[in-house]
C-alpha cells in the first residue's frame, strides 16, 4: 500500500490504471493509483506489487544488520560500504535517477513490497538493508523471513517504506545482490543437503569484487567457507608442487616459511595421484608439519554411462585413516 501526501494548487480528482515500472525480478505495478483532493492537499494511495527471485511471508519485523542470522566472512581490508557506493555510483553515477528525478515529486512517501516469484532460500536481507540506508538513511525496511529461510513463490518477503526516489534508486541494485545471493544460497542449501554428513566448501573462483559477497551466501546456503584469499591459508596447489620440484619440497619449504616467520596457518596440499597421496603421507609421518589437509583432487572419474568411478578416491581416504582432513575436488554434479 502506498500513501502519499504533498500540495497542489487546485482540487481535482484522477485515476490511473495499467500503470507500471517493471525490472526483471521487481516490479512495481501500481494496480490502480487514485488522487483526491481535500482542502488543497492531495492524497495519493497505490498498491506496489513486485518480485525477487527468492521467497517470502507476512508478519514483518525489523532486521538490523546487528542482528544478522548469518554474519559475513572476516575479513582485514575488504569494503563492503565501499563495494555498495561503487554499485550505486555505476548505476547513477555523477547525475542521479534523471527519470526518476523528472517524474517522481521529491516528498513522496511510498510503502513497496517483495513478492516471491520462484522458490528458493532467502540470502541478502542484511545487505539490502545497508543498500537502502547508504541511499537514503531515513527507509525502513522490514522483513517477514531472515536470511537462510525457505520461502515459496508467492509469498510476501517485506517491505520497504519512504520515499519513493531513494526506493526506486536503490531497489535494482538491492535485488542484483538477493538474486545473486539467494541464487548461490539455494544451490549451496541443494548440494550441502545431498552430501550431508560432508561438508560442502567454496573456491576462489568468485566474481571480482564480490568475494565477500558470494562467500556469505554460501554461508547462509549451510555450506563453509574454504579460504577467503591467498593471506588466510596455505594451499599447495599442482603449480607450486611443480614449480619446488615434488610435493616433499613444497611441503618442507611451506614447514621452513611458517616457523621462521612465526605463522598459525592452515595448510592444504592437493594430490592428484595415489602416489602423491602416500608421498605426503610418508612426509608427514617422518617431519614435524603443519599440514591439516589433503585435497583429492581428480580422484573420481566419470564413466561412459554417466556413472562415475570413486575406488580411487576410496582407497585414499582409507589410507589417510583419518590422519588429516579430506577434501575432494570436482565431485560430480548434483542431479
């Protein structure tokens, strides 16, 4: 429901249909705006109907970043304010909303609400929510389901209520982030349901500038987060085994840097052979180290039938018997 208060000059009295904004996934669609006069002020009522691809509900509460269900990953210099200027300021730039600045009157208040349109796992509430202020700090957004809810399509997520121009500003940006989000966290919820008691873990391979981002919504999805970057944990990939001549070098000069330079760090190394499996197997049982897990990487080979060999990847995690983590690469796809 939208209301609207402002002075005009001259009683009169309007109505309009079919009237419509409309994005990919938000839309709003005023099913019928009516304006009426009454001792020189107008009163203008709308009905906002729209969408984002994830689910919603009825009962609105406030959701403040403070009280986020699932908080974003730590980490040391990543802006996430810095992240939302740059969003809003490729989309308005140095000039603003010029179709909104010509057509939207400047003091009107508008009630806008998120309906579903498919189903899914909520991601991005908090987000939006910092989106919105960094805009305009006087909208109040409210919330029926937090973030990591299973919502259906149809059902109403929230609202957000104020006025219109920061609304319309800010709303393609808010639903680029929940689409993105919401889409990641859905899948995420999919795959870490089938591989349950497993756990399932992200990569490196994020959109630029949105790490952070993609990373908290695989949090929400239930899933975990593998390293944040190069800074937060040694992973000893096939370049580095190639390039210090053998797994043995890498892992010793990974041991030698970590001691001389005082570093707590996990450590990770990939092994793409059964041989490499038990040549990090005989390091370790001979060195002092600071490896905590082996990825398997390759270890499970696809067959003609759409069926896929994991004896490989069996015999490893028999022979590693728990000594370190496992981690296996490239799965399979979740059907």
């Amino acid at each position: 429901m939208l209301s609207l208060e402002s002075l005009v000059s001259s009683p009169t009295s309007i109505t309009h249909k079919n009237c419509s904004f409309s994005s990919q996934s938000l839309n709003f669609k005023p099913i019928k705006v009516t304006t009426t006069t009454r001792t020189n002020r107008t009163r203008v009522r709308c009905e906002y109907r729209g969408g984002i691809r994830v689910p919603f509900g009825q009962t609105f509460e406030m959701v403040g970043v403070d009280s986020m269900v699932v908080k974003p990953p730590s980490h040391p210099t990543y802006d996430l304010t810095g992240v939302i200027r740059l969003a809003l300021a490729e989309d308005a730039a140095d000039r603003g909303d010029v179709t909104s600045l010509a057509t939207i009157p400047a003091d009107m208040e508008v009630e806008a609400y998120f309906l579903a349109k498919e189903d899914g796992v909520l991601a991005g509430t908090a987000l939006a929510e910092m989106i919105f202020h960094e805009v305009d700090p006087s909208l109040k957004v409210e919330w029926s389901h937090k973030d990591g809810d299973h919502v259906h399509k149809g059902l109403q997520l929230g609202k957000v209520s104020g006025h219109a121009y920061g609304i319309v500003v800010a709303e393609r940006v808010v639903l680029n982030f929940m689409q993105r989000m919401s889409g990641i966290a859905t899948l995420t919820k999919a795959m870490a349901d089938a591989a349950s008691p497993a756990i399932i873990l992200e990569t490196r391979k994020t959109a630029p500038g949105l790490r952070l981002v993609d990373k908290w919504a695989v949090l929400i999805g239930g899933g975990k987060n593998h390293r944040l970057g190069l800074f937060d944990m040694v992973m000893i990939k096939d370049n580095h085994v190639s390039i210090a001549g053998g797994v043995t070098n890498a892992l010793k000069s990974v041991d030698s840097y970590l001691q001389q330079n005082n570093l707590q760090l996990e450590v990770e190394v990939e092994t793409r052979r059964m041989e490499e499996v038990k040549e990090v197997l005989g390091y370790a049982s001979e060195n002092k180290t600071h490896l905590t897990r082996i990825m398997l990487d390759n270890m499970v080979v696809p067959q003609p039938d759409g069926d896929v060999d994991v004896s490989m990847l069996e015999e490893a995690v028999k022979i590693i018997d728990g000594r370190f983590e496992t981690e296996c690469a490239r799965l399979g796809k979740l059907e």
